[in-house]
C-alpha cells in the first residue's frame, strides 16, 4: 500500500524534558495504524506536532512524500488531517449541525444555507453509517452519538487521514461495536486512521500495523496479525507481565457502610435508585456490576455524601446517618475515587503537591495548632515521600495537575486517598482511560487496602474488572439491585443476564 504519511525523527523537548525522542512513523493509504502505549508514552504530543499544535524541536513531516511543515491545526484540517479528541471539541449549547460547520469556510457570503448544509451532512452521515439527527442539541445526545459528530466534523472538512484519540474511554460495549463499523466503513473508503490506544483487545481488533512508544521512543512496528497481546504488553511497559490473580476474601470483618432500602429519584430508571440494599464489610470488595446508566453514580454519591436518599436508611460504622455532607463523610474516614477525576477527584489549576495535599492541611504535621500558617518543608516531604511511593511520574511537584498523564492523575487521587487508611473505599471506574500498567497498580493498591482491613466497594462498567477484583458481585439495573453473587467461580451467564434486567 502507498505511504501517505511519514514522520521522521521526529523529537519535541519541553525544558530538559523530551516527550518525543527521534520517533519515526508512517501511515498507509486505506489502513489502521495503531500507537500504543501507556499514559504518558508520548503518544498524544507525537499527534499534536502532527496536528499543528506543537512545532517539534526535531524532525521532518512529509505528506504523499512531500515535505510540509504544519504550523497550526487550521493547516492541518486544509492538509486533509482531522482529529478526534478524547475530550470532544464540541459546544454544547448548538445543534449538530451547526457544530460540523462551526469554523468551515464554504460559505462566502453573510448568510449561511441552512438546508444545503444539512443535505449534505445527512447524506456524509449516510455514506459512513455515522447515524446522528442534525437538529439536536448537543446535551441532548449520547457520548457515543457526539463521537460520531466529531468523526463527522472531520470528515466534512475533508480528513484523508483521521486521528482517533482513545476514542473507546466513555463508550458502552454496543458503542465501541459501532465505532468498529464505522472504522471499516472508512478504511473501505480508503481513507487512513492512526488510533491511539492501550487496550490490547481492541487494538489487535481493528489494526493493520501497531508502533509502540515506551518513554517518549518508538520500541517497534508490528504487524497486528503476527503479534498478540501479551507481546505488545511487554513492549509496551518494558517488562513481561504476569497474569494477576487476586485471592478472593472472606467477608468476615464487621460492616463498614450498610444502606437499607435506599430510593433517589425513583421515577428515573437510570439516574436514580430504587429500594437499594447492600452491605460493605471490612476487609472485602464488593462490586457493581452493571451496564452505565443505571444508577451507579447516584449510588456512588449516596455512600460518599455528596447526595442524600430521599428514603431508606445509610448506616455508617453502625450509626444511622441523615442530612450529611461530603465533609462528614471524609470526617469519617471514606475515601473516594470519583467517576471524573478532573471534574471531581483534582483542581486542575493547581500543583501536584497541592493536590496530593487537599485533605491534610489541617493536621498538625502540616500546619501550626491555631491553623494560622503551613508547614511548607514538612508538606514538600511528605509529598516527595508520596511521589516515590506510588510513582507519579512527575518533572516538578509544581508542575499544574492537569498536565500530567491521566494515569499519573489518577496515582495522584490514589495516594490521597489511600494514605487516610480510610475505613471505607467508594472507587468508581477507577482503571477508566489507563493503560495496562497503571491499571495493575491502581488495583494492586485497591487490594493491599482490602487486606489491611478496608472495605471497598467498587462501581466499574467494566464487567472484568469486576469479575478479577470481587469477593461478592452485586448487579444493578434501572435503579435497582437485580441479585448478589460471589467473587470466586461467578455463575457469569446468570450475571450477565442480571445485568439485562432478567
């Protein structure tokens, strides 16, 4: 197949710091071609000196084997280049439509035609099975329905070579099988996708050829059907990675949190909760299995007082709890790991240590006994101390929180969390976005916290995690608690139909 894209030893340095270190890359016309590797790999800067938004400090970019120099993402986009954000690019407040014309240039006059610009986003839509309804709202339409508008956004401004970064973080298991579709649809059409990733199934799904990066370098490139995914883990982290195997445990501790026929918003059957009972013991994970939507973040939200059941009772280390705040319940030593961890686990604009920090700064080992002022070397200690411990990977304990890797980010949540020695454990899609050794980290923490007497209860959409982690599973669906089965040898038919409803 003809080579459309070539990246030649390309680096990009930030301070002493290179994220990208002599990386050559190319794509085929009409392939799959995959970048893989753990958060913080350099995959997502490589694709920003593609895209215009980094200018790289080495290197050359040549396109049908001429070479360019792409200065900003609006050249980009005129190069035949388009990009699918993890975090979509979309205003929220406007119709499909008009977020696919937002910024085109077509229109030459002060009016825009409406119905012509429809016609042929309707019949683009058509051609690619990309199915979207041009007049609704943004907020009023599913995560996997505002991927495919900004697939279809791409597509309109001409994309040859589209980029999809980690398009299947937020997608249900029927949306991840539609982007495959669609994946087909445009590789029929010729057209070149580079897909970011570090999940070993769906990359040895839909690949052609695989490039790994490992600490800012290109390891290797492989061809997808003469590999297999124990191979691109260890390329992928430097190491052979063996199996885990978690040692199912014994409920035998006293009940840490205890919620007695639990309702919230009854009348929604995916935002709400309908005669919930469940009990977390010390020293146990109890999982919730179930497909997103169906009540696990209310249920999350109860149990760490951020909301309160409109009936029922919340029992707390055997007393019963009302109108409480989330303040309460870090008071009472619950932990938690939220669902969105920028949105409700970090403050973005502030530092590393600031955030590692958030809820220490009324101890006396960090502050004076009239909290009139902070213990700066003993707070820079005790962060370094951390920074070690879980490996946050890290140029400066100053650097902005948000400019870390979302693996990173979430080491950052898991060390502030765990080092309470919380009695109880909320952790809510906790591995969600991360590559496979972070992933084995953020759970091999979960589970020391578990041995060392912990109770832990873990709401994730994703049906293995569940199944490895578990010493009971509990199933949800529309609100409601469908069954309870345990950890070790799960009837998994029977689970699975739980989690239809059956």
């Amino acid at each position: 197949m003809e080579e459309i894209l070539r990246m030649e030893h390309i680096s990009k340095q930030f301070g002493d710091f290179y994220a990208n270190r002599d990386i050559n890359f190319g794509v085929r016309k009409g392939e799959v071609h995959t970048l893989l590797g753990e958060n913080g790999a350099g995959k997502s800067t490589l694709m920003n000196v593609l895209i215009g938004l980094y200018q790289p400090t080495e290197g050359d970019i040549y396109l049908h084997g001429k070479k360019i120099k792409i200065e900003s993402p609006a050249q980009a986009v005129r190069l035949g280049i388009g990009m699918v954000h993890q975090h979509f690019m979309l205003v929220e407040a406007m119709t499909v439509w008009q977020n696919i014309i937002l910024g085109d240039n077509r229109e030459k006059g002060v009016f825009i035609h409406t119905d012509e610009r429809k016609k042929e986003i309707i019949a683009l839509s058509k051609r690619y099975g990309l199915d979207i309804d041009p007049d609704a709202k943004i907020t009023d339409i599913s995560v996997g329905a505002q991927q495919r508008v900004e697939i279809l956004k791409a597509l309109y401004r001409g994309a040859e070579i589209l980029i999809l970064d980690e398009p299947t973080a937020v997608l249900t298991d029927l949306e991840v099988e539609n982007l495959y579709e669609i994946i087909d649809k445009l590789r029929g059409e010729g057209k070149s996708i580079i897909f970011i990733s570090h999940k070993m199934r769906e990359v040895l799904h839909v690949s052609d050829r695989v490039t790994i990066l490992r600490a800012g370098k290109t390891v290797a490139t492989l061809d997808a059907k003469q590999t297999d995914g124990r191979e691109l883990a260890s390329l992928m982290i430097g190491r052979e990675l063996a199996e885990s195997d978690y040692e199912k445990a014994d409920a035998t501790g006293e009940p840490v949190i205890e919620l007695i026929d639990v309702d919230y918003n009854k009348a929604s059957k995916h935002n709400g909760l309908s005669g919930v009972s469940l009990c977390v013991h010390r020293g146990e994970v109890v999982g919730i299995a179930g497909v997103d939507g169906n009540g696990q973040s209310q249920l999350a939200q109860i149990v760490t007082g951020v909301i309160c059941a409109q009936s029922g009772t919340v029992v707390l280390e055997g007393c019963a709890v009302s109108r409480v705040t989330a303040a309460d319940f870090i008071r009472k030593n619950v932990s938690h790991i939220p669902e969105d961890r920028n949105r409700m686990g970090l403050v973005g604009d502030m530092t590393v240590e600031e955030n590692l920090l958030l809820k220490c700064t009324e101890k006396c080992e960090f502050c004076d006994a009239g909290g009139w002022y902070l213990k700066k070397k003993a707070m820079r200690s005790y962060s370094e101390k951390m920074r070690a411990k879980y490996d946050i990977r890290c140029q400066s304990l100053e650097q902005e929180i948000r400019s870390l890797s979302g693996g990173n980010q979430q080491k950052v949540i898991l060390a502030r969390e765990l080092e309470a020695h919380p009695d109880l454990l909320v952790a809510v899609h906790p591995t969600r976005g991360l590559d496979i050794g972070a992933t084995r980290y953020v759970r091999d923490a979960m589970i020391e916290a578990r041995d060392n007497g912990c109770g832990v209860l873990l709401i994730s959409a994703d049906f293995d995690e569940v199944l490895q982690m578990s010493d009971r599973i509990l199933v949800m669906f529309e609100g409601k608690i469908m069954g309870e089965y345990p950890g070790k040898n799960p009837p998994i038919q029977a689970i699975s139909l739980a989690m239809a409803g059956k």
